[in-house]
C-alpha cells in the first residue's frame, strides 16, 4: 500500500462549481495542503470568484475576501497591513488570480505590491486565457492558440503574439522568491508552497492550470497534459530564490507536439506552425539553462 | 487649541485623532499634503498606523476596503481623477458595508486640465453609496472626519463616507482651526469592532456571488443603511456639539431663512462667502437666507421640503453640472421640492467650474435674480453664471 | 428561497460549506473502481480535482454525491482499475 | 478687514510670507485667513499669496482683488507684474529694494516702503549668497509698516515656521523692522 505522498489534510469542500475536470481545483487543493489553515485569501474576478458557489456556499475552509478584477495586490497589501497594526501573527496572506487578473488588468496592482514588499505569497493560476468570460485571450495565451478573440479564419487566424513571461517580470522586482508549480507535480507544488511560506515578503507562485473547456481538452487528461507541459519544456519547472534561478524538473524533453496534441485549441497548426513552437520552446529551455548555470 | 492650518493639515490632523489604523494613499494634487502629513504621523510615531504607499487611487481604496474588512479603522484622501479612478471600488466599499472614510478634495475633471475646484468629481460619485458631507471650513473638514467615522460604524449604517472639501479654496488656505485633544476625541470616538471580520479561524467568504433570487435585500439593506445614516448623524452632532461645543449645521445648514422670501441653496466653500451676502443684503433690507447642502448623501429631503413650504424663490447654486440634466443638487432640491402644496419658483445656477472665483458680487447677483425670478418665473431654468459670451454681465 | 432581508447579513459572507451543492447531478461518466485490482497506490486521491475521493485504509471511496465524472482518477489510475461508464449504464 | 497681497517668484517662500502674516495677526487675537494664489507655477514664475485679517470671524472664501496692502518680494517684479492692480485708495505697499537706488516713477496716491531684504537676508546666511531666502526678513518690514501688526507676535511666527537657522531668520526680521524706510517718489 503507498502512503500519500501529498498532506492528507484537505482545506476544500466538495461541490466547488469548477467545471469537471478543472486544474484550477486543483490549484487550490495543492496550495491550501502546503499552507494549512493559518492562511487568508484574496480572489479578485476569474473562474476561483465564483467556483465558491453561490452564497452561503464556500468550498473553502480559509477566509476568503472577493476583491475587484485589477485590485488583488492592494487587497493583499491591506490585508497584512490590518493584520500588522491589530498584532496578529502567523497569517500567510494570499492572493490569488487568474492570469489575465494578473498579467493583464490585475499587473499594476501586483507590481506596487511587489515592489512595496508586502508579505504575502501571490498565486496566479494560469489556465492561459479569460475562461471565467468564456476563453478570450489573455496576455498570457501563447503564441498559437485558439480562443472566442482570436478565432482561427481564413485572414488571421490564432494568436500571433508571445505569453508574457511574468516569471521573469517577477524577477526584475527583486522578490525573494518565487517559483512555477504543475498539478502533475503535486509533490513538487506542496514543497515550493511550503518553502514560500516560510519566506518573509512578496512571494511569487505560478501555477500552470489547464482548463478543459478552454483548450478544447477531454477533462480526464488534465493532469497527463499538465505532465506534458513539464516534459515538453512548454512549462518548465523551477524556482528563482533572491535571484538565483533552479530548475526543479528536467522534464524528458518530449517533442511539443506530444503536448499540443491533447488541446483542441491549438489542433488547426501546421506542421510548420507547430516547429515554429518547437523552436521558441527550445530557445526558451536554453536560456533557462544558461540562467541557471550563470545564476542569474 | 486653535491654530492656524491648512484645510489638509486640518484633514490629516482629523484622521490622526480619529486614530487611523491604515491609511492607504496615492497623492494627487491638491491633496498631497494630507499623506504627506500621515506619512510624517505614522514615521514619527506620533500615529500608531500602516501607511501602505499603494501606486494608485484603485488601489488605495481596495487597500482600505481590505485593511477595513479585516477590522482596521482606515482613511484615505483624494481628489478629482484620483476619485474617478477610484469608483469602482467605491461601490465595493459601500457593497461590502465598510465604514471607511476619505476625504476628497474637490477638483475639476480633465479636459481642460484644472487643477481648480468644482464637484464634479464627487458628484460623479454620488450613487455609489458613499455619504458625502461638503465642507465649508477647515474646523469643518477636521470635524466631520470624527463625526463620519462615529455615523458610519454604527451598525444601523455600516456605509463608507466622503468628507468633500474644496481644492485650494480649503486644502490650501491657512485659517484658525480648533484642534481638539486626543482626550476628548477618545471619549467621543470608541475604536472600531466590527461584528464581523476576516480572520483565521473563520473559514467565511465575504463578497460572494448572489443570484437574482436575493440580490436585491442585500441592496434594501444597504438603502436601510443610507435612511438610518440620517438620523444618525443629526444625534452624533448633538453628541459632538456637548463633548466641543460646536456644530455644522445638520444635513442641512440653515441661515437667516426662517422669514427669508428668497434662499440660496449651495454646498461647499461658496455657502461661507454667502452668509456675508446675505448680511449685507439683510442690511439693505432683503429677506434673504442660505440654505446650506452639508449632507448630499443622505439628501436633507425633509430640510428642503420645509424650507421649501416657506420661501417663495429658491436659488441652487450647483458647482458641477449633469450633462443632458441641470445641476446634481438643484435636481434634487427641486425633487424633495416636488411633493408640497404650494411650490416656491425655482432656479439653478451654474457657476464656479474649475476654480471660477465666486465672488459676494455675483452672489448678489443670484440674489437679486431669484427675487425677480421668484415673482415672475424664470425663462431659462438652468443659468450658466459668468461665461464670456453670454449676455448677462455677472460682475 | 428567497430570504428576508431580515435574515441576511450586510453583505453576502459565505459560511456555509459547499457541500450543499450536489455537483454529482452533473456527472455524464461514473468512475467505477474494481476493487480487486486497486493496489492502493492513493493516486486516484492525489489527482481527484475535487477532493471527493475518501481513502480507506489506501482503498478509493468516490463520493458519487459530488464526483462530476471527469474521469481524471480513471485515466490516472496505474493499475487501471477505475473505468468511466455512462450514468444510468451498469 | 485687512487684506494683504504678496508678489514674488515661486521658491522665494511668498506663500510661507503670508502664513507667518496670518499667524502673527492670530497671535494678536485677530481672525486670520491666508491662501496662495491656487497656481501650479514653478521656480521662478510670479506667483501671488493673499491673507486677510479680521476682528471677527472670516467667512469669504473669494479671492483678494482690492487689497489694502501689498509686498513685493521680489523688485524685479515691478516690470511686467501689474503690483498695484485694485489696490484701495491710501493703500500701502512694501517693495524689497536695493537700499541706496531710487524707486521708479509710481503712481502717488499710495504710500511706499522699501527694505533692502535681500541683501540682510544674505547678510543673516539665510539662503545662498547668490538666492537668499528673503520671506521672513520682509515680514519684519510689514510690521514696520502695519499700524496694527506687532514685532513680536511676527517674529515668534517666523521661530515657528522656518524650517531651520530660527534665530538668523529672527535676526533679519528685526533688522528688517529697524531699516524699512517710507521712499518717496
């Protein structure tokens, strides 16, 4: 018999009002084992303001404050602030947003947060796309996808722009730590959620999330696809901690087509399309190394 | 002790006695020396708060609007596109029930850039469910910060509120204002203790999604809030006057209008300079009074329906206009109006946008026009007051 | 139903566990497990995103009450012993 | 009701001359208002303060446009600056001016005062030797030449307010006082 691997504690309640499948559950299911209940959070607009359910309901089984779609760093900031003048200690303050609340609409906020170093880890779920609105694209769908805003028609066709890299915007502010998490790896998520814990100041989290309905996915793959991203190098895993980067999963370095496949969204590429990935992809991996080795 | 300040030295001295928790501001003119004197307050010591630098308006409200769910006491300032870009999150303050309040300090929107007063702003913000109080002194900015803070945590109200006052005219200018002591401030204002807050220990989420089925009592509720606010107002005052021996004047301020013919109803600095008006015309004999809007949120409709039932001609002087509309406070003035028997002819003036001077000459000039007007009606309902040209010469 | 204002807080606090949400009503697919061939690895609970997964002595227990048939433990599972039938087949 | 006009440049201290007015008249038991022109002029630029003093309570919020009295920091501003517009009849006016050279040609119906601030308050170490800081020097002068405002309560404004070197500031307020002259023109 194998012995969980993950802290059997739960921190949610069944009947969260995700979608069947959803790796945002997850998400949350991950972070709260890693924190425990000593932990406050802040959810601004996307798909976590309303899986809760509808009031009374809360799947929850921290304290939860909604806060506008753009206003989750402030919220966080308040929060400790409040939190430092009444003497309580001991409290991890979370935020946590979709990648458009962070990325996009939600970036300032986070950035003034970061920069004023308020102690609190900040988790941005990145299911790659507004899913809460219906699947618009984000400053976080990469290059390639398929969503309602960048339909693929005979002129344009898919998004043809770049995933912003928020992991290294977070490292220009300086924040002593922050790291990527996949809910294939949760052993890894539950370890890097701890270790964010104990650090003091704005922490960083960046969870990739995959979303069923979103990227055109069969719900039971979710987990296999988040595995793929890791071994694809399409979402590697590390950490930057005080500004040295770690890469915390090699991956196998599966051709990225492997992972592209189990997504609708991206099923109209060519082949030449889906090499052009493959070599960002690479170029991308590379520098990751090099950050690595150099330190940097 | 009297000493002479600035309308935001006044403002910041307010939220210091009122005992701030956090303050979470972003500066703009002309408020920067409010946060600019917290900040001192809290490096020094002298406040025993979190001054949270936020790195805009959106965010210092939503700063508050945690920092107060959490059950701090808070205070933020700002002024004109600050508060704009604040209304947003405004509605969730008022939505979330949080006592929080602000001072704003009454600027002119963009374009024309103008740094100058009018109310645009706040009277931008006037459905978001904020009280808002329009000063007309430095000893009244100072005052009402204490006065909103014991109005608004009450548990009947539970609403944020806004302490207007006029840019430059107030924030700027220097005059004697009473500095109560922290002593006699405690005894009046007990710390803030919420019912409910956010805290470990409480897995609840506050703000959750409601469906059509209830939505609508959460919002009765509100509205109860705001109905309750009145009252509870007109009794701190009665509390504030026993505890300093002063008072402003209710929701609405009444002056020299128990046997006035005419009344000008206005809110903000301008209602100062009128009382000298209508002294000088009181002298020269007119029957003329002031009718001061103190409080635009809760609206003094019981105050303008008898004041209204009394006087033949009222004057609005509105310093903001609704496009498409008239003035904010000469709609609703003539709204509360509306409902008695015998209606008195009414007016509204448009006047002191972005920091047109309003002058005693040209409040004399609105005096003597509602007389007129008052006996014979109007022919334009909606005046703009001293624009180049326009016919009328106003000074 | 609709509740007075009288009975409501402020503003809407949630405290009410979710678990009055029957979210099993949405369920197309049921898991079955086979439990002569489970070896108790907790996988299948490891990856549910629904925490509705119970673990006795290492053994799923799926909460059919909540599971929305997402078929993750079923595709997950190493030994293979969870299958996705359509609701209402057996 | 008295009310005071102040000229000078913005960084000269015009706005903080007319606070220690108003602050000094407070201390003499008056009713006190004071406010900058609500500008948003930088270095250098004329800028304008006002205050005004009462036995009784100020109400009026509107600007100054008929002044009893008016300072001018800065003498440059005689050219291009209209210093005596709306100045009631009798009115006073007091012109920080070199000591030794001759006013221009003004009109009559007023009365002049000139001090040579600058070069005490140079003298005194307030400011640089090439910008002294002139604001609280001229206040020394206004008592001078204010029948109803006193040394004292001025230069126990100008302790309050100036932000370092107390005792020159003071020290060039009443040196001020001594020196400001009626000129004739």
């Amino acid at each position: 018999m194998g012995k969980p691997t993950i802290p059997e504690e739960e921190f949610t309640y069944p009947g969260s009002t995700g979608c069947p499948g959803c790796g945002a559950n997850l998400v949350m299911r991950y972070l709260l084992k890693g924190l425990g209940d000593r932990t406050i959070l802040s959810i601004p607009a996307c798909c976590w303001a309303v899986m809760p359910g509808y009031w009374p309901s809360n799947c929850l089984k921290v304290p939860l404050l909604y806060t506008a779609f753009e206003a989750t760093g402030a919220a966080i900031s308040g929060l400790r602030a409040a939190l430092d003048v009444k003497g309580v200690k001991d409290v991890t303050i979370v935020g946590f947003a979709g990648d458009g609340g962070t990325v996009d609409i939600g970036l300032q906020a986070m950035s003034g947060a970061a920069e004023r170093r308020t102690d609190a880890i900040y988790v941005m779920y990145d299911n790659e796309a507004y899913m809460n609105t219906g699947i618009q694209r984000s400053g976080s769908t990469p290059w390639g996808a398929w969503t309602t805003t960048t339909p693929v028609g005979s002129t344009h066709g898919f998004k043809h722009e770049a995933k912003k890299d928020i992991m290294a915007i977070m490292q220009a502010h300086r924040i002593p730590y922050a790291a990527t998490v996949s809910v294939a790896h949760p052993e890894d998520f539950v370890k890097k959620v701890a270790k964010a814990k104990e650090v003091k100041g704005f922490r960083f989290i960046h969870a990739l999330s995959p979303c069923p309905p979103g990227w055109r996915m069969n719900p039971m793959h979710v987990v296999e696809v988040a595995r793929l991203a890791v071994d694809t190098h399409a979402f590697p895993l590390y950490e930057i901690e005080n500004g040295r980067v770690r890469i915390t999963r090699k991956g196998k370095g599966l051709p990225v087509s492997e992972y592209l496949r189990f997504q609708g969204r991206f099923s109209h590429l060519t082949d030449a399309e889906i090499a052009a990935i493959q070599k960002t992809i690479n170029e991308n991996w590379e520098m990751l190394q090099t950050k690595e080795t150099s330190g940097t | 002790m009297r000493q002479v300040m600035t309308g935001n030295y006044a403002s910041a001295y307010g939220a210091k006695l009122a005992r701030a928790e956090v303050i979470a501001a972003y500066p703009i003119t002309p408020q920067t020396s409010i946060v600019e004197k917290l900040a001192d307050f809290v490096a020094t010591g002298e406040l025993k708060a979190q001054f949270i630098p936020v790195e805009s308006e959106h965010s210092a409200m939503a700063a508050c609007i945690a920092a107060e769910t959490a059950g701090a006491r808070t205070y933020t300032a700002t002024s004109s596109h600050g508060l704009t870009l604040m209304h947003e999150v405004l509605m969730w303050a008022s939505g979330a029930r949080l006592p929080i309040v602000m001072t704003n300090v009454s600027r002119a929107m963009a374009p024309p850039w103008s740094v100058w007063v009018d109310h645009m702003d706040s009277i931008a913000q006037r459905d978001t469910g904020w009280l808002q109080f329009y000063c007309q002194s430095n000893q009244e900015a100072l005052d009402t910060i204490i006065m909103a803070y014991k109005v608004c945590e009450s548990s009947a109200v539970m609403l944020p509120a806004m302490v207007v006052m006029d840019a430059f005219i107030l924030s700027h200018t220097s005059e004697p204002v009473d500095l109560p002591s922290q002593e006699l401030v405690d005894s009046f204002l007990p710390p803030y203790s919420p019912d409910l807050k956010i805290e470990v220990g409480k897995p609840m989420g506050f703000g959750s999604l409601v469906k059509p089925d209830q939505y609508m009592e959460f919002r009765y509720k509100a509205m109860l809030g705001m109905k309750a606010s009145r009252d509870r107002l007109l009794r701190v005052e009665q509390e504030f006057k026993s505890i300093f021996g002063r008072e402003h004047g209710g929701l609405l301020e009444r002056y020299m209008c128990d046997d006035a013919d005419v009344v000008l109803v206005a809110a903000g600095s301008v209602a100062a300079t009128a009382k000298d008006v209508v002294d000088s015309m009181r002298t020269k004999g007119h029957r003329v009074g002031l009718a001061r809007i103190r409080s635009f949120r809760p609206f003094p409709h019981d105050e303008i329906r008898a004041l209204a039932a009394k006087v033949e001609g009222i004057a609005v002087l509105d310093r903001s206009y609704t496009f498409g509309s008239a003035g904010a406070m000469y709609t609703e003035t003539k709204a509360s109006a509306y409902s008695i028997n015998k209606r008195p002819i009414m007016k509204n003036y448009i006047a002191g946008l972005g920091g047109r001077d309003i002058t005693p000459r040209v409040l004399e000039k609105i005096f003597e026009d509602i007389q007129v007007v008052s006996k014979r009606g109007a022919e334009d309902e909606v005046e703009w007051v001293d624009v180049a040209g326009l016919p009328r010469r106003w000074r | 139903m609709t509740k007075s204002y009288e009975e409501i807080p402020l503003t809407p606090i949630s405290d009410t566990p979710s678990t009055i949400n029957l979210t099993g009503y949405w369920r197309v697919m049921r898991p079955v497990v086979d439990k002569s061939k489970c070896k108790k690895c907790t996988i299948c609970w490891k990856f549910c995103p629904d925490a509705v997964i119970k673990l006795v002595d290492g053994e799923p227990f799926i909460d059919l009450q909540y599971c929305k048939g997402c078929g993750v433990c079923a595709f997950e599972c190493p030994a293979k012993c969870i299958v996705m039938v359509k609701e209402g087949d057996l | 009701m008295i009310e005071v006009r102040f000229h000078g440049r913005g960084g000269q201290g015009v706005v903080v001359a007319s606070e220690v007015l108003a602050k000094a008249a407070f201390k003499m038991g008056f009713e006190v208002s004071s406010f900058p022109f609500f500008g948003v002029e930088r270095r250098g630029a004329p800028v304008t303060a006002y205050a005004r003093i009462d036995e009784r309570p100020i109400r009026i919020k509107s600007s100054i446009y008929e002044p009893d009295y008016v300072v001018v920091l800065d003498s440059s501003l005689l050219r291009g600056v209209d210093i005596l517009e709306g100045l009631k009849e009798g009115g006073r006016v007091l012109i920080n001016y070199p000591s030794g050279r001759k006013l221009p040609e003004l009109p009559r119906r007023f009365k002049y005062y000139i001090i040579d601030a600058t070069s005490i308050a140079a003298a005194h170490g307030i400011g640089s030797q090439t910008a002294p800081i002139v604001n609280t020097a001229i206040m020394g002068g206004f008592a001078k030449m204010c029948d109803k405002i006193s040394l004292d309560p001025v230069l126990e404004s100008i302790r309050e307010v100036a932000p370092s070197k107390e005792e020159e500031n003071v020290a060039a307020a009443k040196e001020a006082y001594e020196r400001t002259i009626e000129a004739t023109v």
